[in-house]
C-alpha cells in the first residue's frame, strides 16, 4: 500500500515531457588544408580535394571523443568511424554541455590527439587535449544534432581532423595505440617524429609523438594534409614494427655526395626532397612514409597524387611531362649517371605504389605493405639481413621473397622490375 502511494506521487511529479528519447549527435569538422587539389599531370587526390577552397571544406568528425554533461551527469562518447555519430538516451533535451575533443579513434582502438604541451616529449601522453565547448544546448530528437569543429579559424582542427581520417584509413593491424601532436608555435614548417624521445614509448605504452610546425600568419605546416600523414605513416611504421627507436640510418647515411660534373638536379640538397639524391636508407623511411600518406588520399588501383611543400608528385610517372618519361627517376632520366644504393624518395614512392598496385591476380594489402616495413627492420634487429646505408633495395628484395607470408610468386617476381622501373635502388 505504501509502495503504490509513493508510485503515485512520483508519477504526478514528473512532467509530462520527461520521457527518455533518444538523441543522435554527429561531430564534424570543417577543415581548410593549403596542400589540397593540386594536380600533377593532371590529376589531384581522391579525398578532401577542395579543402583549399575559402570557407573550408566539411568532412564526417570520424571517431571523435565527446564529453556530455547534462546537470550532474556527465558521460564519454567515440563517435562511429564512418559517420562520425553517436547515440544517447535522456529524459530531457535540455541544459546540455557538448565537449567535442581533438582526439579521434580508429575502428581498432588507436587513438590520434592534438595536446597542449608543444614538443614536449618527457610523458607518453604530454599535455593537456585541446577540445571546443558548446554550453546549455538543447538536443532534438527528431533529427541529427552536430557539432561541427572550426578549422577554418583553428588550425589545430585541421590538423586532427587530418589525422583521424589518416588512422580511420590506413592502420593494418595494430590496434590500441596511441599517436600525440604537439605544436611547434611560431615554426611553420618544423615538423617531426623523432625529437626527443617522440619513438621511445612504442614498447612501454604502445605510444608514438609528432610534432607539427604551426605559425600565424604564415602557412604553417598545421594546414598541410598529406604532411600531417607523412609524419603519422613514420610513427605507424614504428608502431606496427613494434620496437623503439628511429630508423635503421647507420654511420655515413645521408650525405650522398655526387661525382664531380654531376647535374645540379642530381645533387643532395639536404632537406628531404623528393628529388633530392640519398643514400637508400634514407629514401626507403621517407619513401615510405610518402607512401602511407599518398595511400590515405588516393584511391588503390588508380593513378594518385602525392603532394609536398605545395607542390604535386605524381605516384606513377617520375616527371610532369603529362605522361612522356613515365619510366625510371631521377637517376636515370635527368642525373643519367650509374650510381647504385642512391634514389630519390620520389622514386620509392612511386616503387611502393606499384609494388601495392601490382599487376598481379592477388596484390599486396595495407598490412603487407607495412609488414615490408616492419620485415626490412625486423630482419637488421635479428641479424638475419643486416641493412646499411646503401643496401636497403636488396634489403627490400629479400624481406620480400623471404619474409612476408601469403603473397603470391607473381607478387615477389615483380619486386625487381618495379624497382628498375623506378630507378628505386
Ligand atoms: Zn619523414
């Protein structure tokens, strides 16, 4: 009798409006990049190509992390990967705190995020998450709610919303990691992955650190799509290979230093450009932390372009002729001297996108192309194919056809024709 009464009572004191109803919100993010759209050959990339346009360019927040509160409440949200939304059941629509933070997670659980603590390095996890706040918002049922963060006026944003797309599009199969941006204020194009200890946590908490370069006014690295995942295929690289560390770059690498009478165009200028002459421990790293990045904005089984410093790189042919010098690099087509174990990083990039687009029935997956990586390193730590300086193409030959499971014989067969095609050795 008593339980009926106070049944009674709680029922005449809740308004008639307090049903649970469910709410769907979605993060976006409305981004504008300085290295989007621009064509060689003809051809621009497959994914966020207009996001040099004025206004910025809206793309899906994927799994964004979100704080709401509500009163007393509070609760934590990943939003889905592919459609960046979510779901919540409450019993008002009211008096909402949405905190959409700058950090986003794959469908493996990895994590990218954007800190406060510039290029420190001393913790795995540095800084403080930068996120934007939305106060007292009131939810519809009816239809999606989004919170769209701005970064047209907030570089930051672009910056991660680069990044998730990033992990959200090529992460094989590590899972469970976690890659943090610092900034690097007033330094528009010092961006990085191996200052300090950025590549000592990978075995100790399964962590990786960047740092971008950002300036205002300028045009600061922040803004520089295919940059931002240059830098995050060199943490996934190390992270999938599992070890600390940098690459493998022993005494002498670097500072190829051409014959006398060589072509200008042939020179090392020092800087990691793609057309800049290297030893091939160099060019194997960068080349393919190029190719990680071209990966996440172009298609597979198509032409793609690759852009750094503003300008395009085509990912099949060497030149921007339009598509009359589609064969060799640098090397052999301008340089024309004979010189072994020194390319270009343009020349790898272009071997990786042929190798992961072979002419074959079956073709190497994203896990096979980092398990190159991972292989070529693998093999040095055990003794097993010690690399140097200026060995990394047979190096990459037989990581190929000694240490990858599951490809196929034409898969291995066509290493070396690419890598001649490519002047990639
Ligand atoms: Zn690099």
């Amino acid at each position: 009798m008593k339980t009926k009464m106070f049944l009674a009572a709680l029922a005449a004191s809740v308004p008639a409006y307090a049903h649970a109803a469910t709410f769907t919100i979605c993060v976006r993010a409305n981004i504008q990049t300085t290295d989007s759209g621009i064509a060689a050959n003809g051809l621009d990339e497959d994914y966020y190509q207009f996001a040099n346009q004025a206004g910025g360019f809206e793309v899906v927040g994927r799994g964004f992390r979100v704080q709401l509160t509500q009163g007393a409440w509070s609760d934590t949200f990943d939003s889905d990967p592919t459609n960046g939304c979510f779901s919540v059941v409450r019993n008002s629509a009211n008096g909402f705190g949405v905190r959409v933070y700058g950090f986003a997670t794959d469908d493996n659980g990895n994590h990218v995020r954007i800190h406060s603590a510039g290029t420190d390095t001393a913790s795995w996890y540095p800084g403080a998450t930068y996120s934007a706040v939305w106060s007292n918002q009131t939810l519809s049922s009816s239809g999606t709610n989004s919170y769209v963060l701005d970064g047209v006026a907030n570089d930051r944003f672009t910056t991660i919303a680069a990044a998730a797309f990033g992990i959200h599009r090529y992460h094989g199969t590590i899972s469970d990691k976690t890659i943090s941006f610092g900034f690097v204020e007033n330094d528009c194009d010092n961006s990085g992955s191996t200052h300090g200890s950025a590549e000592r946590y990978i075995e100790s908490d399964d962590a990786h650190l960047i740092r971008i370069g950002r300036c205002n006014p300028g045009d600061p690295d922040t803004r520089e799509k295919m940059l931002i995942t240059h830098e995050l295929g060199h943490a996934i690289a190390r992270l999938h290979f599992g070890y600390d560390g940098d690459d493998i770059l022993p005494t002498g690498d670097q500072e190829y230093v051409p014959p006398v009478g060589t072509p200008a165009a042939c020179v090392n200028v020092g800087s990691y450009g793609m057309r800049s002459l290297e030893y091939n421990s160099q060019t194997f790293k960068e080349g393919f932390a190029d190719f990680y990045s071209s990966r996440v904005w172009n298609a597979k089984d198509s032409r793609g372009t690759y852009v750094y410093r503003q300008t395009a790189y085509d990912l099949e042919q060497w030149d921007t002729s339009g598509g009359g010098n589609t064969s060799g690099g640098v090397k052999v087509n301008v340089c024309n001297n004979n010189t072994s174990n020194v390319a270009t990083k343009g020349d790898w990039l272009r071997f990786f996108w042929d190798w992961y687009n072979a002419n074959c029935a079956s073709q190497p997956s994203d896990n096979d192309m980092l398990t190159l990586y991972r292989m070529v390193r693998e093999n040095d730590r055990t003794g097993t194919y010690n690399a140097n300086y200026l060995n990394f193409d047979n190096a990459t030959v037989y990581a190929i056809e000694n240490s990858i499971a599951g490809l196929s014989d034409c898969e291995i067969d066509v290493i070396g024709e690419y890598m001649d095609w490519n002047s990639a050795d």
